[in-house]
C-alpha cells in the first residue's frame, strides 16, 4: 500500500494518530550434516492505528488490510484513549514532532531465486564444509531471510515506506576433544535480499576455512585463568557490550524506570577514548545494518550520541519520553510486527573507531587474552553483565598464544569502560543481531577493538 493511498484515511483523524500497515515475510531452512532439517515459509500482515489524547495511548491492530478493517482500527484507537481518558483525567504533555517523508526500498533488483534453488545453494555450501573440514562431529547451515515492509502515516505529517530486508546464514561445526564437543558458529550476511547477499557459495570458501582452522584451534585450547585480566575485546564482544550493557540502560524508558543512566547524565562514566552511538542509519559514510531513516512514530531518524570522550551525553528517545525529559525525539521508536505497539529501541549501536592499530594492541599486553566472539549474556539496568566468550586467544609477550575454550565474563561497564587505555582504529559490524526486549527486532552493533581490565570465569 502507498503512503498516498493510506493517507487518503487522515480525515478519520479526530486525535494525534499513527497508521501502520506492515508485512514481515520469512523463509527459515536448516541443514544438517546434509539432511534438509527445517523448511518454512511465513507472511505476517496486518494494519494498526495507535492515538494519543491527554498523556493516554490508545491502540489497536488488524489482520484485515483493507478499507473496513483500516476504518475499524482508526476507530478502536480512538475509542480506546478515549475511555482511559475519561477513566485517568490526565493533563499529559504535547507531543514533540519532528515530521518527514521518506521512502526506501531495500529490495533487489536481481531474479528472485525460488525456495528450491536457495535449498540447492546450501546444500553445495553444506558439501563444501563436508569435503574439505575433515574431522567434524556435525555441521549445520541455516539460512534466516526477513522482509519487513512498512507503510505509515500521521496526523502531524508524516508519511513513510520502507522495505529493508535482512539474509543471514549461520554455519556452525562441532569437534571432539577427549569426548566432548567443541563448537564454534559464524554468522555471514547482512542488509539485502538473498540475491543480493550471497552470490556464488565458493565466495565463503576462504571463510570457511578460517572457521574451520578456528575451531581445530579451539578443540586444542586451554582453559583461561580467572581473574580480572588485561584484555583486547574485539568489535562483537565491544558491539554486544555497548548494545547490552550501556545501550539498554539509556534507552529513556529504562531510565525512567531507574536504570544507573539517569543520576550520571554530564558525568563521565567512560575513558575520553570512548565514543559511544545509537547510529539512524549510516555511520563513517556507510550504510548500517538496520537502515532506519523515520521511525514508526513517524519522527525523522537522527544518531544518538550516548557517551562523547567518556561522558555521559544523552538517550534514546520515543516522542513521549522526549517530552518528559524536555529533549529532542531521535527516531527510537519500533515495533516488530503490525500488532506491536511502537516502543524504545536500539537501532546501530557502536562505539566509534580511534587511533591505535589493533596488532600494536596485542603487542602492548604481556600477559592477557584476545576476546573475539560472544555467546549469549544477559546485563541489568545498573550496567552490571554477564556474557559467554566462545572464542578467544591468549596473549603472552605481545604475542598471541593457545586458543581458549568457552569462558566467561563480567563486570559493571560504566566502571569497565573507565579502564579502557585503546581504541582501535577499524569497524566492523555484527550482521545478525536481534534484540529481545519485549518484541525481537533486528539491531545492528559492533564498532573497533579495546583494550581494558576485565574480569574472566576460567573454567
């Protein structure tokens, strides 16, 4: 549906509105040691209508696209914050607006490759892993493509297409070492249609090949020392740290909720070589991984600054919680699918690159670890995280040593990243992030490598 098309219901408007009409397409598969696992194909549409009258939301959605159930969702919307108007007598604030138009269309210009074809690129992928990584226990490859299209309009202006797919491949190999498996995955893909991701299954053979040399290395590794140890975090585990641990504690709903953000707002909670951002949709002139140029509020998509040369400088907000802090809305606010309300989210969270070349990084430690991978964790709204390494290397002399089995580590990263003494000087992005918080939706994180104290589980 057009922006124009969906506009043509604005004179139903009786109170500030947002009208979505959205359709998330996914195609799932799984292969396992040759064996076609999973296949599955799914389309979620619908439309929904979200008002706001006197500091009071109403919301409601429909599977139903078209002009019944269009009108239906503007009307129950507006019955909704009606009665919890009249229920709460609430005098709320104006809303902020930073209106605007935009379109953005994401989707390949390439043939469309059917179900059946895409089944016969990983089965090739899967037959190149079986020839040439002699040794494995298993292997799986699955493939994860999501379309999200999205149409909206608004009562204050704003009008919005987007339609910004994501093709990501996981491939993960498993060893044996004395009768217990060894594991490491890789993720490959990114922003794009299939066609337009993954071309020819011989482009990732040297990829695989560093994978598989990864995981031999690893099957062959010690178990780290515990303790507080000097570290050099790669750009996943930097990513998943600044999105997990210092990310969510500025999203200004959490605040509001008491996170350990709102009494440190002007203060330095990082070292001046820490540059922390919630990027719209480009960073250092390239686009992010999760493209978002107006939000599903209909706001004007901007970065966030969070931390600037270790200070503390902003959050991330939706219009409701600009309102309340007296701030300008960044464009944070999104929601999954058609039936989800639109509510604080992280979009592009990195730290930004500094100057110091990661190889000078690990010739500056004499004795600590390279951290390269992450696995699942879990942080809290005082900043303190736990998060799983699943690989990384040892460092003794400046040099890089035995590779390191699954571990651990910890710590509060406001007083962490006080520790940082190097930035490096490269970016690179994780490519297949999905945030749970309340509703899954893509984000994209990761930023250069640092160098701090951190705290290590051993075994």
């Amino acid at each position: 549906m057009t922006t124009e098309e969906l506009g043509s219901y604005s004179g139903s408007f009786s109170e500030y509105t947002e009208l979505r009409v959205q359709e998330n397409r996914s195609l799932d598969i799984a292969i396992v040691n040759g064996d076609v696992m999973s296949n599955s194909v799914s389309t979620v549409s619908g439309v929904s209508a979200r008002t706001y009258t006197n500091g009071l939301w109403g919301f409601a959605s429909s599977p139903t696209i078209d002009d019944g159930g269009i009108r239906g969702v503007i009307e129950s919307a507006t019955a909704n914050c009606r009665f919890l108007a009249s229920r709460e007598h609430r005098d709320g604030p104006v809303l902020p607006s930073v209106p605007g138009r935009s379109h953005r269309d994401f989707s390949t210009s390439r043939r469309r490759l059917s179900q059946k074809e895409i089944i016969g690129f990983l089965r090739e992928l899967d037959a190149r892993i079986a020839g040439n990584c002699g040794g494995l226990a298993s292997r799986t490859v699955s493939l994860r493509l999501l379309d999200m299209e999205k149409t909206l309009v608004t009562s204050d202006g704003s009008s919005c297409y987007s339609m910004v797919p994501r093709s990501i491949l996981y491939i993960a190999m498993t060893a044996e070492r004395n009768g217990e498996p060894v594991q490491l995955m890789e993720v490959h893909g990114g922003l794009g249609q299939f066609e337009d991701v993954f071309d020819d299954p011989g482009a990732l053979e040297v990829k695989l090949d560093d994978h598989y040399r990864s995981l031999m290395e690893k099957a062959q590794g010690v178990h780290p020392d515990t303790g507080t140890k000097e570290c050099i975090l790669d750009a996943d585990l930097a990513g998943i740290l600044s999105h997990e641990a210092i990310g969510h504690t500025t999203e200004a709903d959490i605040v509001r909720g008491g996170s350990v953000a709102g009494d440190n707002l002007g203060v330095q909670v990082a070292s001046p070589l820490v540059t922390l951002v919630d990027f719209a949709h480009e960073a250092l002139g390239t686009t992010c991984p999760v493209p978002v140029f107006m939000d599903d509020e209909g706001t004007v998509a901007e970065d966030a600054v969070i931390i600037e040369e270790g200070v503390l400088r902003g959050f991330m907000h939706s219009r409701e919680s600009a309102a309340f802090f007296g701030a300008r809305p960044t464009g944070n606010a999104r929601a999954y699918q058609f039936s989800d309300e639109p509510i604080i989210r992280m979009r592009n969270t990195a730290i930004l690159p500094g100057s110091s070349r990661l190889e000078d990084m690990i010739a500056s430690v004499d004795d600590g670890y390279y951290l390269m991978k992450p696995s699942n964790g879990q942080a809290d709204s005082t900043s303190e995280f736990m998060f799983g390494v699943v690989q990384g290397y040892e460092i003794k002399k400046g040099r890089l040593g035995r590779a390191i089995r699954d571990t651990t580590i910890s710590g509060v990263a406001f007083d962490m990243l006080k520790t940082v003494t190097a930035v490096s000087d490269d970016m690179k992005w994780s490519c297949g992030g999905m945030c749970g918080k309340k509703q899954e939706i893509p984000v994209g994180m990761g930023g250069p490598a640092v160098k701090c104290m951190m705290n290590i589980g051993g075994r």
